[in-house]
C-alpha cells in the first residue's frame, strides 16, 4: 500500500474528503519527524514505538571496487511494533 492507497482507504473509513485525509496523513507524518528529530520517542499505544537510535562507524566494502571504507556513524529511525499491531498480523 502507497500512500496514495492509504489516503483513499481513510477516506473510505472516516467518510471525509480524500484531501482532508491527506492533510491529516502529511500532518501526522511531519510530526512524527519533527519529534524524532529532537530525540523524542513518539509512542502510540498499541500500534508501535518510533525512537532513534544512534549507529556506531563500522568498515564496509565498496560493491564497485571491492575497496574498504569507514562507514560513519549516524542516527536512524526505528519502529518497534505493539502487542495490538502484532496481534493483527
């Protein structure tokens, strides 16, 4: 599912306009980012987690020379799913 799909789905479900939905969607997005990007986890009871997390420099290779390279380290997002959620799949 794009997010195309997603924003129609809501629509359907909710009986608003598919560009309230998508305002709705994009906020919800933006937020989420937005609290990330201040190191706050964003905790949605029963659907999942979103925190940061930081990855250490670690040695790679480069696939088109076969040459190793200092990955650095860096923040990434993370997603770790509820009871609910799993319980839905």
């Amino acid at each position: 599912m794009n997010k195309a799909n997603l924003v129609e789905q809501m629509a359907k479900m909710t009986k608003l306009p598919k560009s309230a939905c998508k305002s709705c969607l994009e906020a919800f997005i933006k937020t989420i980012g937005t609290s990330l990007k201040q190191r706050k986890p964003v905790v949605l009871t029963g659907f999942g987690t979103f925190t940061v997390i930081k990855r250490k420099s670690r040695i790679g290779v480069n696939p088109a020379t076969g040459s190793k390279m200092t990955i650095p380290a860096k923040a990434v997002p993370k997603f770790k799913p509820g009871k609910a959620l799993k319980d839905t799949i």
